[in-house]
C-alpha cells in the first residue's frame, strides 16, 4: 500500500512539473515569435534599413526558396489546428515526433513576415508536448512496476511497451477524476504560462479594454446593413481559401512557390507593411489609425490581406489565419462604419462580429477574441450579433430537416 502511494505521488508531481513545463515553453515559444519578428523587421518598419523598399524583396525571395526547399524535403508543415484537431479524433491522438518540423518551418515563415499567425504552430507543438505527457504517463503503468521511481524521470519509452499501455482514460477511476486532473493540470500549464509573460511582457493587443460607448438612435438599424457586409465579407474570405486550395498542387514546384509567393508578399508591402505578419499586435493601434485612411484604401488592404493569407497558405506559407482574417475585418468594419450614420465603433464591431463568425463558423471563440480585443462595453453587441449569424447559417439546414 505505501509503495502504490509512493508511486501515485511520483506521477502526480511528475505531472504537475511537466505540465509548468509546457505552459512555460508554449508561453515562450509565442515570445520568440515576436522577439525574431522585431529582430528581421525592426529597421525596416522604423526606416532605418539602407536597402529601403528593396528589403522586404531580398528578405521574402531569398526566405521563400528556403521555405519552398524544407517543404519539398519535409512536406507541408506546420499542421493546421483543423488538421490536429482531426488526427486526433481519428487516432485518438498526435504523433508528437514531426514536432520540430513544425517549430522550424513556422518559426521560418512568420520571421520572413508571412501573412499568418502563430495560433497554427503553436497548436502542433503545445498538443504534442501535451501527447509526450500522456505517453509518458500511459508508459508509466506498464513500465515502473519493475523499476525505481526515477525511472519514469529518466526512462526512454519502448514503442512496444507503450503499444501495450493502457489509454489515457483508462488511468482514472471516473470520468469526473480524469475531468478534474485535466483541469488541474491545464491551470498549472496556464500560471507557467502567465509567469513568462510576466517575466517578458510583450506589448499585445489582449486586455481588458473600456471605452465610453456614445450609442445613438441610428444603430439601431444600421445593425443590418452592417451586419450583411461582414457576412458578405466572410464569405468572401472563405471562397478565397476554398479557391486558393484547388491550387496546392500547382506544377511551379515548391521551391519556386515559395519565391513566387515571397516576391508576391514583398510587391504588396509596399501598398502597406500591414498586409504583412498576422497583425494581432496591430489590431487595436489600427482601428485609430485607419479613421485617417480613406474607405477605398481600407477596402483595398482588406482584400490584399485576405489574398495573401490564403494565396501564401496553399504555396507553402502555412500557419494561422484567425488574426488576418480578424485584421481584414477590422479595415472593413472601419470603412462601411464611416459611410453610415452612428457610432462607428459599433457598426465596425457588427461587420468584424458577423465576418468572423461566418469565416470561423464558431460563435463562442469570436465573442471570447473580441471580448479581449475592443471595448468590454461592446460585449452585447458582438454576443448577439455572433449568435444571429450563427444561427441563421444553420437555418438552411433545420429547414431542410424539417422537410
């Protein structure tokens, strides 16, 4: 009884430890994202760079061959969250040993200042240090029986040990038990997280944002009209990634897709540096500064934006595009919000709502992004606006089923 004691308490600290450890790698894994960011484009945002607009052409052709290079040795990395969210509902979970072709190629693409963000990498890693857990914790039950405690610290895994482990829901009692040490274990993961931030904060655009809000008798049908544009917007998105992905296999090759798509990138930074990088560190600043452009040019660098995200993805450029697509609506938000009558940030905010929520068909996620991202006291909005055009998607098919 003391031995089965002393071998729980082993693994639950083992537990505990790795799962800080994950928090804090994830954690600074998003720091050096932005650390080598800040690191190529630096001089060049602030006009400090002797090559001038010749910079970005240098920087994403020659980046874009090495890109296309790795993708025709590796294949197209790094996954998607669709793509590890499916391997793992197929297979029950994530093969955790591809992960540094993931953490190099997506390093590589967001540093060369691909229209992407972080979240597509960042999940292929965070859930296959995740997976190497629960492995771990699997092998632990086949393997320590026979050895001391610090073999599970220590240990190499025998795939045909681990084949003969039990699955990770076979190791608790109940289902409540496993629900509550997932739980646990993800606060842990979250305070190693929130530690490194705190250690090396990066400026970002997530935060508790209040705003006085001025609302007028106008928005009170403005709502509409809005609220069609950014659907019409986000289906416009989504046509665009459907479209672009009947192009993965064009016969360019990926090493000159890459400089295709790098040049291509380069060309248009010079309509404007923000149709470059996921832009989630220029959201907020932006929805200031694009009040001084003019509505066709807003228009402009919301079609550019989306183009690239979803052009660059399918031509070896991979990685997230919720910020783009976040990015894109907020130029397109401003600018229909500037030719209506009303508070403008409120129309903007039904026209970001509505586009994000037809782009990632996820209500939930859009009211709890924008919750962090605008003024809390436009939390009503974006909550009934997100729920209205998630339901009115799903209408076609409840009247179909009707039927």
């Amino acid at each position: 009884m003391k031995k089965q004691w002393k071998r729980q308490l082993n693994l639950g600290i083992y537990a505990i430890v790795w799962s800080f450890v994950i928090g804090v790698a994830t954690a600074s894994y998003l720091n050096f994202v932005n650390w080598l960011i800040e690191l190529v484009w630096h001089s060049y945002l602030h006009g400090g760079n002797v090559l001038g607009r010749w910079y970005p052409f240098l920087v994403c052709g020659l980046g874009g061959g090495l890109v296309g290079w790795l993708n025709r040795r590796w294949g197209n990395y790094p996954w998607t969250i669709e793509q590890v969210l499916s391997k793992v509902k197929l297979h029950g979970r994530l093969d955790y040993h591809q992960w540094w072709k993931s953490l190099i190629l997506g390093l590589l693409v967001l540093g060369l200042g691909g229209s992407i963000g972080p979240e597509a990498s960042t999940a292929v890693l965070t859930g296959s240090m995740i997976n190497w857990l629960g492995d771990r914790l699997r092998w632990e039950k086949v393997s320590s029986s026979s050895h001391s405690a610090r073999h599970l610290w220590s240990g190499r895994m025998a795939p045909a040990q681990l084949e003969q482990a039990p699955r990770f829901s076979v190791l608790f009692h109940s289902k409540a038990e496993r629900l509550a040490t997932v739980t646990a274990l993800t606060i842990v993961g979250v305070v190693g997280a929130g530690i490194i931030f705190k250690l090396f904060p990066e400026e970002g655009a997530f935060g508790i944002h209040h705003q006085a809000i001025q609302w007028t008798p106008a928005n009170l049908w403005t709502w509409l009209p809005t609220m069609v544009v950014g659907v019409a917007f986000g289906c416009f998105f989504v046509y665009l990634e459907n479209s672009f992905a009947k192009l993965i296999n064009i016969r360019l090759g990926p090493i000159a897709q890459g400089i295709v798509f790098g040049l291509t990138l380069a060309l248009a930074s010079l309509v404007s540096p923000d149709v470059m990088f996921s832009g989630e560190f220029r959201i907020v600043p932006f929805s200031n500064e694009a009040l001084n452009l003019s509505v066709a040019f807003l228009i402009l660098l919301a079609l550019l934006k989306a183009v690239l995200t979803n052009l660059g993805f399918v031509m070896g450029w991979r990685g997230g595009t919720i910020f783009p697509a976040i990015f894109s609506s907020v130029a397109v938000g401003v600018a229909c919000a500037m030719l209506l009558p009303g508070n403008l940030r409120v129309n903007a905010i039904v026209v970001v709502t509505a586009s994000l929520t037809r782009i990632l068909g996820k209500p939930v996620l859009v009211i709890v992004l924008l919750f962090f991202l605008v003024a809390v006291e436009l939390s009503p909005v974006i909550i009934v606006i997100a729920l209205l055009v998630s339901g009115l998607a799903k209408l076609p098919a409840v009247l179909n089923k009707s039927k």
